[in-house]
C-alpha cells in the first residue's frame, strides 16, 4: 500500500541526476531490505539515510533537514503525514490517491502526479530541484498555508 519499492526506485534514479541530494527515510519495516538493495545497486549507499522511528522533536528536526517529501502511498485515508510535512514548510511529491488529492494542489504545494511512473517522479523531483529561490519559496508558503487549513482548530 504505501508503494515504498516504486519510491526508492523513482528517487534512486533522480538521485543519479542529482549528485549533492540524498534521501532520508524515517520509519523503518519490512520494506528496508528491499530499499538498501535498490540503493546498494544503484552504488547510491551513502545518500540513503533510514533513520528508523523518530521521537517527536526528532520527526521536526528530520522534517525541517529536508527540501521536499516524496510519497508514493496509493492509499491515504486523511493524508495526516502530509500535513505533517506541510507544516514543516515541505512542498509534496506524491502519487494521486484518495486523501492525497485533498491535500495537494498540483504546483500551487507540489507535485500531484496521476500516473505511477518513475519518469514522471524524476521529472517532478528535476522540476522541483531547478526552480529558482522565490518559486520555492511561494511552494513552501503554500504548504504551510494547506498545513494551516488543515490544523485541528479548523
């Protein structure tokens, strides 16, 4: 369900494109082998960190480490770890899925993306990675801002 093969796959090979980024993981389970093994084949070892389960000021202090969350889930009932990451000012990468597409706007937060395929994750990760400091910065306030409209006051 959360389609963690496709994700390492997709951002191994951007990351092939794209020698100064790396990918952190957090959570850890089933899927790790499976992760390490693309990653190992991809001589790509050194830029996966899976950083396992993290305490809540260690979650922030990831989040905040990060230039972007990718999400590969093809099921998300209310996309609680995308607002999660939104409020950390983190654009999203994500496949569209029920509870995804409730939270992300396709180039207004991130990247929606209709079609499960790795080219089209590389090229959402290239677009995000080449867009100039203000564009960004417009996608992170508009993170923060769906993050906000989401909060548990509202």
């Amino acid at each position: 369900e959360k389609n963690l093969e496709f994700l390492a796959e997709a951002v191994a090979a951007y990351l092939q494109t794209a020698e100064r980024a790396h990918f952190l993981v957090i959570g850890t389970g089933p899927s790790d082998k499976t992760i390490r093994g693309i990653f190992n084949r991809a001589g790509l070892d050194a830029r996966l960190h899976i950083a396992g389960i993290l305490g809540r000021e260690q979650l922030g202090d990831a989040l905040l480490a990060m230039n972007l969350f990718a999400f590969s889930s093809k099921s998300e009932t209310q996309g609680l770890v995308l607002t999660v990451a939104m409020a950390a000012g983190l654009p999203v990468i994500a496949l569209d899925a029920n509870g995804v597409r409730v939270v992300v706007t396709d180039f207004r937060n991130g990247r929606l993306l209709q079609e499960e395929s790795i080219n089209d994750f590389v090229s959402a990760l290239q677009w995000l990675a080449g867009l100039p400091a203000e564009q960004v910065r417009q996608l992170e306030q508009a993170a923060h801002d769906t993050a906000d409209a989401f909060s548990m006051s509202r």
